[in-house]
C-alpha cells in the first residue's frame, strides 16, 4: 500500500487539511478520508486529492451519509480534488 499523508496548507486565507489518497484505491481513499475526518474539529477543511475514479461515488456519498459537506469537487488531468468541510457536533 502506498503511503498517503495528511498535512496543513493555506487556501484563500483559510487553513485546510490535505490528505494525498494518489494511487490508492477503493476502498482506502473513503477509509483514509474516514479517519482523518475523525481527528478534525468541526467546520474545519479537508482537500482529498486522489486518483481513483471511483472517488467520484465514493466522497460524495460518504459526505452525504455522514453530514459532511462537499464544499468543492473537481479534476485536472487524472488527478480528483475534494474540498470537504466536517460538520457541526
């Protein structure tokens, strides 16, 4: 398995959380996500960056089931982008 990582980054003024899910795939980019939701506070941004097409079911159906909000979703080339906010406790 790849190893994958989360780190802190600045976008438009606002600090978000990055976690790189490139090369993994179904189920570990949803599980890393999962996690890695568990360890924000509430309202704070997580951007996923992956390559697994099927991310483009997964995250918004995660988003959708859990509550979280699917701020941003886009692609560039063969790479996927989300911006996921956690929601309210």
């Amino acid at each position: 398995m790849k190893d994958s990582k989360a780190s802190d980054v600045k976008i438009d003024s606002a600090e978000v959380r990055e976690l790189d899910a490139c090369g993994l795939f179904c189920p570990e980019p949803v599980m890393l996500l999962h996690n890695e939701i568990r360890e924000m506070r509430a309202d704070e941004l997580l951007r996923v960056i992956a390559t697994d097409p099927s991310t483009t079911r997964d995250i918004p159906k995660f988003c959708l089931y859990l509550g979280h909000e699917l701020v941003e979703e886009s692609q560039q080339d063969e790479k996927y982008y989300y911006l996921v906010r956690k929601k309210s406790d």
